[in-house]
C-alpha cells in the first residue's frame, strides 16, 4: 500500500492495484467546508480546518485496507460528518447497494440511500473486472443515528471518477435510480447535521476490500465477518442452541405444534395450513413433511402412518398433465387449479409441483429400504418429473422453467439409474453450467437460489457444474449483516437474515436452508470455504429466533408489526434443511450438551 498527498483537499492511495483518492470536508451549517491544509506522514493523515481536525490512521488489512477517523469539532452550529472516496479507475463499474438496489452504470447524480438498511452497513459494491471494491462501515457505536451511502459519476478537473460518500448523521434520500420528491440540496444537508454546542468528538471506520469482481462477495463476507464479531458478538448461550441434541429436542416440539396449529386429518384430507387458521392446505407442504417424518421419527409408527396419509392426499392433487395443484379449498372441498366453477383456474406453479415430486421421491427411497409398498408414489413423482422436462423442452432458452428440474430429477435419477433422466441431467448441466460464470448481482434472492439449488442438485447425481463458486457467492450479498438500527424499529436489527428483494426492506427466515445449500456447495470448492464456520451460526441464531416457519421481519417497522405469519411451506424446508445439515455436516455443530430451547411455535398461535 502506497499512501501521497493529491494536493490541498486529498491523498492517493494505491492498494490491491486501485487507486482510492481520500477527500476531506466539512459540512458546517449546510455549506461544505474545505480543508485549510492536511498532513500526509505514512499511514497518518491530519487534515486542518480553522477550529477542527480530522485525524486519520490508514492501515492495510488482509483484503484491502481500512481508516479509522477521528473528528474533533470546536466550532459551536450544526455539522455534517463524512468520507468521501473517489476511484478515477472504476467509472465503468456496475454497482451494488446490497438489499437495496443496484446498476450496471453508477448513476450521474448523487441520491443517498439509508445505510441502516445495506446488507452491510453502509456497504456499496462497485464490480469492474479484476480492480473491484466493497466499502462499508462499522456502524456506529453510540447515538445510533447510522449513516447514509451515495455515490456518483463526475468529471474532476477533466478526470472522470465515481465517488463514494457516506455521510453521518443519514442525508434523507432513496437508492440511486429511485428518483424522489425534489429538495433542495441545502435542505438535504440541513436534515443530516448534529448539534454542536462546545466541542464534539467522534470515531469512526470505513472499511475497503479490494479483489476481483468473482471473489469479492466472498471476501466482502469474510471481512464483515470479522468486523461483525466486533460489533454484535453472538448472545451468551447462542451456542448452546446449536448443540445436535438440542436442535433434536427442539425439532420434536416445532413438529407437535406444527400437528396442533397446521395439520389438518380428517375425512380423508390430510395436509397442511398454508398459515395458521388459514382454510387453504399446500400440497407441496404436506408432501414435505410426509418425506420429513419417517427419517426424523424411524421406527415410529403412528408418525409412518400419519407420512403415508399426507402422502395420499398428495396424490389426489396430480392433474392429468402429471403436475400437481398446489392448494386445496377446505370451504368448497377442490384444488383451486382445477375449480372447474373457474373461468380461469389458477396457474400450477412448477416450482412447487418440483417441491412435491422431490418430496415423494425421498419418501419412496425411505420406504424402498423398510421394504413397504411405495410404487404408486414412484409412479406420481416420475409423471410430474416427465411433465416438468416437457415444459423445459418446449422453452430450451427458459432457464427459469429448466431449473426448477434438477432437484426431482437427480433424486429420482439415484434412486432408479434410468438412462433417460442420466441424458436430461447432462443436457442440463451442458446448457446451464457448462461455462465458467461470474457470480452475479440480481433484483431477487430467489433467482440466484433456485440456480445454487440446480447446481448442487447435478453436483450430487454426479453431473459437475463447472464454477459452482458463482453460484455459491451469488447468494452471500443477500445475507443482512448489519446491525445498525433502522428507522422506527425498536432496538438493532439481528443479523443473519436473508433480503427477499433489493429495496423490499424484508428478511427471509431461511437460515438451515441456506446453511445446507452453502455447506453442500463449499464441499466442492478446492479452495475451501472457511468463512463458513463463522456464517452459518449467524444463519442460524437469526432463524431460531423465531417460530420455524415465520415467513419474514420487515425492516424500518415498529418491532410488534414487523414479523410475517408462519408459512408451512417454509416451516417444512426449514426442518427438513435442519436435519439433513444435522447429518451430513456435523463438523458445523458443536458437540457439548445444553438445553434445548422451546419452539415458540406455540406461543406465536395461541
């Protein structure tokens, strides 16, 4: 790392092969102070107003570098604190607010965005090649007034550049793309000042990871990490909430009250609440847990009995075209894809009827090795498996309709060895993952997770994805490490939930099924995951925090409006992730006993 002095306002520094300018200003009274002087000496940098200082310590770190700034304001009105980064190489860069939007070109005006609400505090990714950044902040340690992120493309002096600028307190605004309501730029900087009467200090860093574009989100991750055990350690006890036995205990509970408060057996329907008190059963639900029960309950007969009666009922929902309907009206006794009182039915969704037929597919498995009867299971999974690569076919540029295929298609393949779905798994992976892709930033989490779930489905049918790390790394921008307050909520956000959409503001409770997902993917890489032991607990502690099921937490909402009702469909995943990562990546849990925690599904549907 090489640190200069630019001129009067500014030092260059070159690190990781990028060239980042350090500009220093004040914001005094809603104008933009300039330094009088700064003072480069080696890693230290003080720059010089007419009653303040701020006071920089650049230091390198493992993937980039860091300053850790200090403000002493003696001057008495209201002040605007910031860093400015500029990087005159990067103005062809795509970018990235993670959670909340993002560009293939950086927006010519700046629009602040709220960085309580980044996946990292304050982070912005910007993409270009083998010269790529992640900045983000720690968030602060006291006021709780967080930040705000904007950036811009400009012209400085006949130079282009994209500029970086965080700002305490948050200058109101919306993401970059998001126009909003016209204000005046003295206004926006009177709403973002802090009231000094006397002297005011403040700390703060800023974080910088510089790597090519295909492996920053892993080493963006991997750095927050580290930073985020500074901030948030995780709760005494945490841990013992993760001990296999407790995990175990707690399961059983979550599946008594999932019985009491979803299930419902009788009259010959047998399924589950799409949510609690909800007159609509998920086939795809049902059919997960029929799948779920015999490997967590082996032996157990009243839970056999119980897998073959959802099972059953499963059947009922298959359509001539070998797809299954997805949700059964109890008021009116018919699957409302096949309401023939209907002008138009509802469409069968593919995604679910696939979540169905790999369901029937692992229960015939189970019941293959205890030697009962399970051909006319093996007959619905393989007819709805057929249907869903006929769809494939007659759309071959669809990657949506071709990945929702590989999850059935590679269990049923296992367990029969046919010939014909060893051709389609190949055809597949040769239109799909045949080439070396760069991990990709999207506008929804579920794109990028049905691809990772493809890929490691043909991973373990034996059909090798090349550069499976893409689609791993794809997934790790979604996850919500920043614990900084929101606006309106109650108290920090946890960390370790998963965005739904960018600037939906919602966190997903799916932490086993990615900690699953991720662990069967990193046992692929050659290079290892090892921030994987690190992650995952944080995964987990954030779904355990709530019922298993609960759909979502809405951020920048009072705390008793902001969590999402249980969803069956979700609550079924969520097990059976947990148990399958219970055994098939033990090294993950640690091995000391506790007690179990109880469920709280309970309590939530009371």
């Amino acid at each position: 790392m090489r640190i200069t002095q630019a001129d009067f306002r500014t030092v260059r520094i070159v690190a990781g092969g990028l060239t980042v300018l350090l500009r220093y200003s004040l914001y005094q009274d809603g104008d933009e102070r300039l330094p009088e002087s700064i003072a480069c000496r080696g890693d230290q940098v003080t720059a010089y107003f007419l009653a303040s200082t701020i006071r920089d310590f650049i230091v390198p770190e493992r993937h980039g570098l860091s300053i850790q700034r200090t403000w002493t304001v003696l001057q008495e009105g209201r002040v605007g604190l910031s860093f400015c980064l500029e990087f005159p190489e990067l103005t062809g860069a795509a970018w990235l607010l993670p959670g909340v939007a993002r560009g293939e070109s950086v927006p010519l005006e700046a629009e602040p965005a709220d960085g309580s609400l980044t996946a990292l505090p304050a982070g912005v990714y910007l993409l270009a090649g083998r010269a790529s950044v992640l900045v983000f902040a720690d968030p602060p340690a006291v006021e709780r007034r967080g930040s705000s992120v904007e950036l811009a493309r400009l012209v400085q002096e006949e130079e282009p550049l994209v500029r970086v600028e965080l700002r305490r307190p948050p200058r109101a605004g919306t993401a970059p793309g998001r126009r909003s309501a016209q204000r005046s730029q003295s206004a926006l900087q009177a709403q973002a000042a802090l009231r000094v009467s006397g002297s005011l200090e403040q700390a703060a860093r800023l974080n910088l990871v510089i790597a090519p574009a295909r492996e920053l989100f892993a080493q963006g991750l991997s750095t927050a990490l580290d930073r985020l055990a500074t901030w948030q350690p995780r709760p005494a006890g945490a841990q013992g909430n993760l001990v296999p036995a407790a995990l175990q205990a707690r399961t059983r509970k979550e599946i008594a009250a999932c019985r009491q408060h979803l299930l419902v057996d009788q009259g010959g329907t047998c399924g589950l609440r799409l949510s609690p008190g909800l007159e609509i059963l998920s086939t795809s639900a049902g059919a997960g847990l029929a799948a779920l029960l015999p490997g967590l309950f082996p032996g157990e007969e009243e839970m056999e009995e119980l897998a073959l009666r959802l099972a059953d009922f499963v059947l009922r929902a298959q359509l001539p075209t070998g797809l299954f309907c997805e949700r059964f009206d109890l008021k009116r006794r018919s699957w409302l894809e096949a309401d023939g009182r209907k002008t138009r039915p509802t469409a069968v969704p593919a995604g679910q009827s696939a979540e169905t037929a790999w369901a029937l597919v692992v229960l015939v498995g189970l019941l293959r090795r205890r030697r009962l009867p399970h051909l006319r299971y093996l007959h619905a999974a393989a007819r709805a498996v057929g249907a869903l690569a006929a769809a494939a076919a007659a759309s071959p540029a669809s990657e949506t309709e071709a990945l929702v295929l590989p999850e059935p298609l590679a269990e049923l393949y296992l367990l029969t060895g046919k010939d014909a779905h060893k051709k389609t798994l190949a055809g597949i992976r040769e239109r799909f993952f045949s080439m070396d892709r760069e991990p990709a930033a999207e506008d929804a989490l579920q794109p990028a997770f049905q691809r990772a779930r493809a890929a490691a489905a043909l991973n373990a049918a034996g059909f090798l994805p090349k550069g499976p790390e893409a689609c791993l790394y794809s997934l790790l921008p979604w996850i919500h490490l920043n614990p900084g307050e929101s606006p309106g909520q109650a108290g920090p956000v946890p960390c370790g939930g998963l965005h739904e959409t960018l600037g939906a503001r919602r966190l997903l409770f799916r932490g086993f099924e990615l900690a699953h997902l991720l662990a069967r993917l990193g046992a692929r890489l050659p290079q290892g995951t090892s921030f994987l032991r690190e992650l995952l607990p944080r995964l987990l502690d954030f779904t355990l925090g709530q019922p298993v099921g609960t759909s979502y937490l809405s951020l920048g909402e009072p705390a008793g409006q902001a969590v999402g009702l249980v969803d069956s469909r979700l609550l079924v995943r969520e097990l059976t992730a947990r148990h399958r990562l219970l055994e098939e990546f033990p090294q993950f849990f640690p091995r000391s006993p506790a007690k179990a925690g109880s469920s709280g599904l309970e309590a939530r549907n009371e």
